[in-house]
C-alpha cells in the first residue's frame, strides 16, 4: 500500500495568497481534493491522508507516509508552474520531482519555470520525501483565469495524479462493480439536499440520486472495495452514518 499525504496549503485564518479575487487556501483545497478523488477512484494500492492542521508535517510523519506532496499557488508577479525539493536531498526525491513536475507541465498550459530547490518548512521536516509545488500566480491575471476554471484545477490534479502514477508504480483499478458510499436515503428531495449540503460543508463531494423512490445521498464510488470503506470511516468520524454496497 502505497501512502500519499497531501498537504493543501494554507487553510482556516491562513488564506495563504490572494489575488483577482481568489484565495490561495480555496485553490490549493480545490485541486488536492480532485487529486484524492482520481488516486483513490482510478488506482489499487494506494492510500490518501489530506491534513490541514498547522501540524502538517508530524501529521505525515505520525502516519508513515510514503511521500509528502504539499499543493500552493504562486505569488508576487510571474506566471507559470514550478516545484520545490529540500536542497541536496538526492534520490528517489529528485526522482519524484522529475516525473510530477513533467507530468504537471504535460496536463496544463502553464510555462515551465523549473524544477528547483528550497529549505522550505515542510520540505525540512518531512522524514519521507517531500515535493512542494506552486501552480501559478494568484496575482497574475492570466494564471488566476486559468485557475478560476473547474476542467483547469481538473487537469493540474490528473498532472499530479498522473506523476505519482509514475514514481510509485500505480496501477490502475480493473471496473468490476463499483462500491457506493450513502449517507442517507429519503421520501423527501429537500431531506436529501440538506444532507448533501452538509456532507459538502465537511469536505465531502455529495451528490443526490433518485433510485428505487427514493432520495440517496451518495459521497463515493470506488472500484477498490478499501477506498469505499475509508471513505466511509472518515464520514462516520465527521458524524454521518455511511454505509457501502456493491453495485454491478
Ligand atoms: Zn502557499
């Protein structure tokens, strides 16, 4: 099992850097979710932990990650992707660096300002390697109209996805049933809605589907029976009472 935690930048009173109205912690969230979502719906093997506690790095330290992906936005005028190692650091980290990077500036149409290294907190105090990327500039209009579109954020996760793919030799999930996460299930369409909406104000990617009469409030769907079950433990610990089922 492969453990990848990803740390979206900034977050909570942090809002990290602004700019054309846009908030760093908002994007960084954005794109780290969509990347959770294609690692654990598309692969077998592979685990994620997404942290936001100021306590990042202890917090992948703690769970024995296998690498520490840390997703920023750029600021103070420039344009363009670029990604951070700890200077000296050696393999497999520049490895990593070298396969995410190409695979993020493949995805998208950004320029290319380098693979580059920095004595960065979270790049410091990882124990496992570590890779910090910055995916355009907030403050850059042209960037920040990249980034205010959802198939842009789209691309900059499959980048990533598409990298670690690499670099931990991933595989691809054969489509077999798929396990379906529910949180509820209702006469009433409004009942649904409202537990959608706060499932999404946790974090959770809700949709609400009307099957068999009734409303079913679905937060997942996963060819890897494991994924599901993961997805359902983080949902009973945020106060829901989720359930899996396989459906062919
Ligand atoms: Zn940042």
């Amino acid at each position: 099992m492969v453990k990848i935690f990803i740390d979206p930048g900034h977050g909570g009173s942090d809002p990290g850097a602004t700019g054309n109205g846009l908030q760093e912690k908002t994007l960084t969230l954005q794109i780290a979710l969509a990347l959770r979502t294609i690692l654990t719906n598309e692969y077998e093997g592979v685990t994620v932990l997404l942290s936001r506690t100021s306590d990042r790095t202890n917090a992948a330290n703690n769970w024995g990650a296998d690498f520490f992906l840390s997703i920023h936005i750029n600021s103070g005028g420039g344009t363009g992707f670029e990604s951070y190692i700890y200077p000296g650091v050696g393999a497999p980290t520049t490895t990593y660096q070298s396969e995410i990077h190409s695979e993020v500036i493949q995805a998208v149409d950004f320029s290319d300002r380098g693979k580059k290294t920095a004595n960065f907190h979270v790049l410091r105090e990882s124990s496992m390697p570590a890779l910090l990327t910055e995916n355009g500039f907030i403050d850059t209009v042209t960037d920040a109209n990249k980034l205010k579109t959802s198939s842009f954020i789209q691309s900059l996760a499959r980048g990533h996805a598409n990298g670690l793919e690499q670099s931990f030799s991933l595989q691809k999930t054969s489509d077999s049933g798929v396990y379906k996460v529910q949180i509820g299930a209702f006469k009433v369409k409004a009942n649904a809605d409202n537990l959608a909406s706060s499932a999404e104000s946790k974090g959770f990617d809700a949709i609400v589907l009307l099957k068999d009469g009734l409303y079913k409030v679905q937060i997942g769907a996963f060819s890897s029976k494991d994924n599901a079950d993961a997805l359902a433990a983080r949902a009973e610990n945020a106060g829901f009472d989720a359930m899996v089922f396989l459906e062919s």
